[in-house]
C-alpha cells in the first residue's frame, strides 16, 4: 500500500511525500525476550515508523502474566520505557492498540511471562518526493472546474395539509 500526500511548507513551496507500508510482526519469548525496530541510518530522506495494532498469546502459553514493555523516544528525545499490555491466556489472550504510531527506533519487551506473546502491525516508511518525480496524471484529477461540476439546489419542503 502506498499513498502520496501533499505538504505545504512554512515556506509556502509545495512537497510530497509517499508513505509506503508493510507487515510487520515478530515473537517474544523467554528465549527471545526482546525486539529492536530500527530505520536505516543512511538515509535522511526516509522515515521509518512502527504502527503496533495487535498483541496476543500464541500457541503454549501459560497461565501466567505476560507483560509487553515499548522503549522509545518522547517528543523530547528522552528515551522512555512504557508497559502496553498485561496479557493472561484465561482472561485477556489479546489486546488491540488500535493504531499506536512510533517512530524508529523502537524496542519491545517481554518484561514478565514467558509468552509467546506476537506483537504485529505496520512498518511505515515515509519519503520526501521532489515535485518532478512524481507523474502529472495524479494532478489531472484535481483540475475539475466548477463548470464540469452540476449545481446542487436545496430539497423543496413539504408542506403539511
């Protein structure tokens, strides 16, 4: 899936940007008790960002606790550690976080239980398109004019009798 966005920067001058998603998931265990998403350092053009939907108890987990921990960084650059889901296979095997957006890097924990706990969602990547790149089809289907468009008129009232 991807999608191109229109920006206008504080300089007035016109951007795109396309965002590009794909699956992600991975598997926390006692074995494997932690997941590191990170963004390709070689690129300054590209966003990389972790949009966590689901958590659940996989196949064999035990009637335990399992404590999911998200590190990642607050809109001050300080890294910081939050639990997001306290799973137990008889009351609560799964939670949905809706559409939990961070950016990269970003580690997830296992911080009690022994799981498997699957953490799955979308890996976001957003460019920063030059103008020229981007092909003059996409801009054709903004240019219809107010002539092409049929007027709307207001529905008459009936009147009661």
């Amino acid at each position: 899936m991807s999608l191109v966005e229109d920006d206008i920067s504080d300089s007035g001058v016109e951007s795109r940007s396309r965002l590009e998603s794909y699956v992600f998931t991975c598997e926390l265990s006692s074995e494997v008790p932690f997941y590191t998403f990170q963004a390709d350092e070689d690129d300054d053009d590209v966003e990389h960002f972790l949009e966590l939907r689901t958590i659940c108890l996989g196949d064999g987990a035990k009637e335990e606790n399992n404590v999911v921990e998200v590190t990642a960084m607050n809109h001050q650059g300080k890294k910081i550690s939050v639990p997001v889901a306290n799973l137990n296979i008889s009351c609560l095997p799964m939670v949905s976080l809706g559409e939990f957006e961070l950016m990269a890097p970003v580690t997830l924990r296992l911080k009690s239980g022994s799981g498997p706990v699957t953490v799955s969602g979308l890996h976001l990547v957003a460019t920063e398109n030059e103008e020229s790149e981007i092909s003059d089809e996409e801009d054709d289907d903004d240019d219809i004019s107010e002539e092409e468009m049929p007027s709307v008129k207001p529905a008459k009232k009936k009147q009661k009798a």
